[in-house]
C-alpha cells in the first residue's frame, strides 16, 4: 500500500508542477500583454500631446490669407494641413491599437483563470494525499508500537509463567525431599547430632 500511495503522490506532484508552468506562462502573456498596452498608452499620450502642441502653434500663428499668395506658400499651407491630419490619423492608429491590446490582455486574464483554478484543484489533491501518506505513516508507526509492545508483554508474561512453574518444581521437589527423607531432621532441629 505504501508503494501505491507513493506513486499517487508522485504523480500529482508531476501534475502540481505542471499546472504551475501553465499558470506561469499564462502569467507571463498577460503580462507581456499588459505591458504592451501600457507602452501604447504612453505613445498615445505623446501623440496627443504633440497634436495639441501643434495645434496650439497653428492658432498662435495665423496664416495670412493674402490673395495674392505664392504657390510656394498655398504648398506650405496644404502641407502643414495634412502633416496635421497625419499626426490625427496616428492618433487615432494608436488608440485603435491600445484597444486591440487591451482586448488581447483581457483576453489573457480571462484564458489564465480556469488555469488558476486547475493550479489550485491540483494543490489541493496534492495535499490531500500527502496527508492521506502522513496518517498512514502514522498508523503504521501505532501499529507498530503496538505490535512491539504486545511482543514484549507476551515475553514477559512467558517469561513470568516460566519462573513460576520453576518455583512451583522447587517447592514441591523441596516437599518430596522432605517426605523422603522421612523422621530426619531439618537443619533447623538439628541438635548437632553426626550420623
């Protein structure tokens, strides 16, 4: 039965590990993922505030409206213009890929949890059976005792039983001495007489 549990215990250890690796990884994803959203935040709070940087240039700035203007100028007009709704589309690029990353992070916390849970039934079982080996032992070890002690009472009582029975052919040889001997004397009548 040992052999038996012992192979369940290691088992469930090599299961324990497992889903501990698992939760790791999990982790380590979720991680990743939240940190890639966390880095796309921050750009998105540079972009931002590069566009009101800009922004605020092209209203302190006033372009002249001229009629008469180059075609150099109305170039530099259009180009600020766009480089402006460029700066806007980033902005928006980046908003757009903080939320893809925030759905992919949240999408990692949600895979990680039933892995969590598995992680912790697997603890759980592991536990259970190292108690389960641990009272075993236990009983083992009272059996044991107990054996040891019953072997030992049944020596002594054998050992007891035999010093009486001893005792017993002693006495009743001691009587069948007596009884043969006959009208002699003990030792204590003895009244110094030689035969």
């Amino acid at each position: 039965m040992g052999k038996a549990l012992q192979r369940i215990l290691r088992i469930r250890q090599l299961a324990d590990e497992q889903a501990r690796l698992q939760v790791e990884q999990a982790a380590q994803r979720a991680r990743r993922a939240s940190d890639a959203c966390a880095r796309q935040a921050i750009l998105e709070h540079e972009q931002r505030t590069t566009l009101a940087a800009s922004w605020i240039h092209r209203v302190d700035q006033p372009e002249s409206n001229a009629p008469g203007l180059s075609a150099v100028s109305q170039s530099s007009e259009t180009a600020k213009e766009h480089g402006w709704l460029m700066e806007e589309a980033v902005l928006e690029f980046f908003g757009w890929r903080r939320k893809r990353l925030e759905e992919v992070r949240e999408a990692e916390l949600r895979r990680m949890e039933p892995l969590v849970q598995e992680y912790t039934e697997r603890r759980r079982e592991l536990r259970q059976t190292e108690q389960l080996i641990e009272h075993r032992a236990n009983v083992e070890m009272v059996e044991n005792n107990r054996r040891t002690q019953a072997e030992t009472d049944e020596w002594f009582s054998q050992r007891t039983m035999m010093q009486q029975r001893l005792e017993v052919r002693r006495s009743s040889a001691g009587q069948t001495d007596t009884s043969i001997a006959g009208p002699f004397l003990t030792p204590d009548e003895d009244d110094g007489r030689q035969f």
